[in-house]
C-alpha cells in the first residue's frame, strides 16, 4: 500500500510543479526577509514554492541544529518545488505556501503548517501517499497554507556519543519543523498571514510531531491550534540509549569506530548511504527521547500537563490496521480470557468474522483508543479538544478496502482542490472536511462549517465527528464497550 500510494503521490508532485512552472511568467511578486519572490496563480490561489526556510544541512551542518536560510539578489523563482528529504537528500529543507490570490501584507488570515507523514523515512511537503498537498482549496476560504520538508531517516532521527558530546540533538527533523514554524512567524505577514493565528497539522509521523511539538518548549508560542490526523497518541520515542545503540551499529558497519571528535567528522564525510538501518520499515526513524526536545511518551507527557494549553482535533480512520496488516492468527493467540473479551465487543452478534474483528481490534488498539484517551486527558486540563472518525470508503475501492477507509485515506478529502480528481462521491466528504478543518484554523472552533454542530468533546457525550458517504455526522460514545476493553489492556501496560 505504501510504494502504491507512494508512486502516485509522486506522479501528483510531478503535475503540481508542471502546472506551477508553467505559469512562471508574469506571477506575482513579493520580499520577505531573505530577498524576493515570484510565485504563480492558479485556480484562485497563488503559489510560492521551493523556498528555503533553513540553510542546507549539509557538511559540517550534518546533524546540527537547522541554521538561517539563505538570503538572494534579484528576484527568486519561487514556481519550483524544492528537492524532498527522501532517499537520504539533504540540501531539502524548503517549504510551499499558497495565499487566496490578491492576498496582501495586513490581511492577517488564518495559517495553516502542513507536516508530511512517511514514517520518518519517506514523504515530501508536495504529495505524497495519493494525495497533492495543495492549498488552493483552503485559499478559497480565505486561509494560508504552508507545506514542508523536513529531514527524514537517518539525517533527522539519529544518535550516536560522538555527536553527542555538546548535548544529545538527535531529534533533527523535529528541530527542522520548529525552524519553519520560526519562518513562518517571521515571514507570514509578507504573504497576508497572521503570524498569531497558526494551526499546526499533519498525518501519520506528522501527526505524531504535531503533538510532540505540542510538548516542546522550544516550539512553544509558535502556533495557536493543533490538528492530529492518525497521530499515534501513545506514541513512545526510542530511548537515548537504544538510539545511540543504533547510531554505533550503523556507523561500526559504515567503517566509523569511536566516539571522539574524530569519528564525529567521519560520519559527517560519509555519505547517508553508507549508514544501514536496524529493524523494519516502521524502526528505521523514530523520534529519540533525548531529554530536551523530547522528554517522554506523548501520553505521558500529557498527562503531566507539559503540553501547550492550545485547541485540538485529533482523529484516525476505519481501517487503520491496514498499515500493520494483521490476520486472524493475531485473535486467535490471544489469552483465552482476553480473547473472550474481545469477541463479546467486537462481535457482539456472532458473525465470526475474525478478519473484521482483528482490523477493528488494531486499528482501536494503534488509534481509536489512544485518541479517546489523549481526547480525556486534555478534558481533564481543560483545553478544548474535538476527535473524528474517517470511514469513507469511494464504491470503486470497497473491494480492495472492504475492511474500512486505510491509514492516508484522509488526507486527499482535507485538501480538496481540483488535483484530487474527486466524483461526485467524494465530493460531500472532501467539502466536509475542508470546511470544518478552515473553520478551525479561523477561530480555534470547527462549529458547523455549513454542516451538523461538532461539539467539543467532554466527560458527558464524548463526542466524535464521522467523515462518511454522507459527508458528515456525530456520535455520541463511540465504540464504548469496544474501547474499554483496549483502554483495560493499555492499562496493564502503563508504568
């Protein structure tokens, strides 16, 4: 599913960038600090794309925090995606932004931070996973969208005693995110952005560093709202230990031995390919908890009350088991007491269909809990939260999909635009989305947004939003007997 989706995000890049290039002539034209720019117009939004946030991290910058972006005489060609961080690039840490056309500096519209997800390892702030991260939709509602790269693999997730003799860093691609959030403070008022009205968002590994920059005091005061698509709420980050454990294998394979200053500049001279992984595609990159950025587990931290007090919506799909692909041999391995519990949940009816019954178990296991649960933990620090659930599923792709919507499937119906290439089926649950996603960037509250009240979750109804063929509905008490019964074995593994 991933390479599928991966190679059809790429071919969606490929068609955004041709279509910006094409209308190089004559864009518009604006100066932020770093020099000027000159974007295109398209569908009613104007694009500025392949713009350097922070300097290339490359040489001696391998493996440092991000440092200033370039300045430029003259004007910049800003029609151009910058290169993606994948395949181990790492002169790539530029970012896209689309304003409604004719936006100008004092606007102050609402911004929109996109993080790419990819697992750490692949990604790239243009498209990715069947989806083009085009802003040209949420323009129309009057709201800025910015689209990032960040350093993926090991260029942005790696440990290793010689680099960390200062201060162990580590978390690159997580610095690199706040480095862009730093731009966007600095450079959003150009575009006709409010730089105190952000919504941080993203999917998946960038859903996951959404809420670890929720916890981290250096991204503090540089967004206003949070949006956790598939985010992994009990997310835990590899250890220093394991992860400086790691960097030793890799650089031991690579021809580096030592932790001295001397092995710290080798490793910088290698090139990124030398450097093999341990473990699977979900092991390769994680975020490391090196005790600055990162301190501990998402849920751990929250529940300590580290987190910024700002709005939240979290939220996953039907199928997110469809990332681990799991068989019936998981259920029937299961301790015969707990076994019991599950089938009683989750098949309340009796149909023995173990395939559904493991895709629903995971999926609650990996997402639906942990958003409920991270959902109760900010209720109880009084911060405003809102959960949904993505179930759609287009009649052409329910053969394929007949366990519900797959980890992704989201992110093309939040966009929206004209690249998606939606039918008339889609196009209630890309409406849906959309509006209420703008309207949360506006005023920290998705409300109607056109369609059914999304109340705020709380104790009493407990709230969740479905996205589904209708477009939009809610749910009081989702899954209850289900979840409670993950909620019970989540329990026993808590510190």
């Amino acid at each position: 599913m991933i390479r599928r989706a991966f190679v059809a995000g790429a071919l969606s890049l490929g068609l955004l960038a041709s279509q910006a290039a094409a209308q190089t002539a004559g864009g518009p034209t604006l100066k932020i600090h770093q020099g000027q720019l000159q974007g295109a117009l398209a569908e009613g939004a104007a694009s500025y794309l392949g713009i350097p946030y922070a300097a290339p991290p490359v040489g001696d910058l391998r493996w440092r925090p991000p440092a200033p972006g370039p300045s430029w005489p003259g004007v910049r060609d800003a029609t151009k995606p910058g290169a993606s961080c994948e395949r181990d690039v790492e002169d790539c840490l530029y970012l896209n932004v689309t304003t409604p056309a004719g936006a100008k500096p004092g606007q102050r519209l609402p911004v929109m931070v996109w993080i790419h997800g990819g697992a750490f390892i692949v990604g790239t702030s243009m498209g990715a996973f069947g989806a083009v991260h085009d802003g040209a939709e949420f323009a129309r509602k009057g709201v800025i969208t910015v689209t990032l790269n960040y350093r993926l693999g090991h260029a942005g997730w790696f440990a290793h005693p010689a680099l960390d003799k200062a201060a162990p860093f580590a978390n690159y691609g997580l610095m690199d995110q706040i480095a862009a959030l730093k731009w966007v403070k600095a450079n959003i008022a150009a575009f006709g952005g409010d730089p105190n009205n952000v919504t941080v968002f993203g999917e998946s590994a960038g859903g996951i560093s959404v809420l670890y920059l929720m916890l981290a005091p250096d991204a503090r005061g540089l967004f206003q709202k949070a949006i956790g698509e598939s985010s992994f709420p009990r997310h835990e980050p590899f250890t220093l230990a394991r992860a400086e454990a790691d960097g030793l294998r890799a650089a031991k394979a690579a021809g580096v031995e030592g932790t001295d200053a001397a092995a710290a500049e080798a490793l910088r001279k290698l090139p990124l390919s030398k450097l093999p992984y341990a473990g699977g595609f979900t092991e390769r990159a994680q975020p490391i908890e090196d005790g600055r950025l990162i301190a501990s587990g998402i849920t751990e931290g929250f529940a300590a009350h580290r987190q910024a007090r700002v709005p939240l919506i979290v939220g996953g799909n039907s199928d997110e088991a469809s990332l681990f692909r799991p068989t019936p041999a998981q259920l029937d391995a299961l301790p015969e007491a707990r076994r019991a519990a599950v089938i009683a949940a989750y098949d309340p009816n009796g149909s023995g269909d173990k395939v559904r019954i493991v895709h629903e178990m995971v999926t609650d296991n990996y997402m639906t809990e942990p958003d409920r649960n991270l959902a109760r933990i900010e209720v109880k620090a009084g911060a405003p939260v809102w959960v949904y659930y993505f179930t759609f599923v287009p009649e052409a792709l329910k053969a394929r999909e007949a366990e519900g919507a797959p980890h992704t499937a989201e992110i093309r119906y939040v966009f929206g635009g004209a690249h998606q290439k939606f039918t008339a089926e889609d196009e209630p649950v890309s409406k849906a989305m959309n509006a209420y996603w703008a309207a949360f960037a506006k005023a920290g509250d998705p409300d109607s947004a056109g369609g059914p009240a999304w109340p705020r979750f709380d104790a009493a109804h407990e709230a969740v939003m479905n996205f589904d063929a209708t477009g939009a509905h809610v749910a009081d008490h989702q899954f209850k007997a289900r979840l409670d019964v993950i909620e019970k074995e989540q329990a026993k593994k808590s510190p």
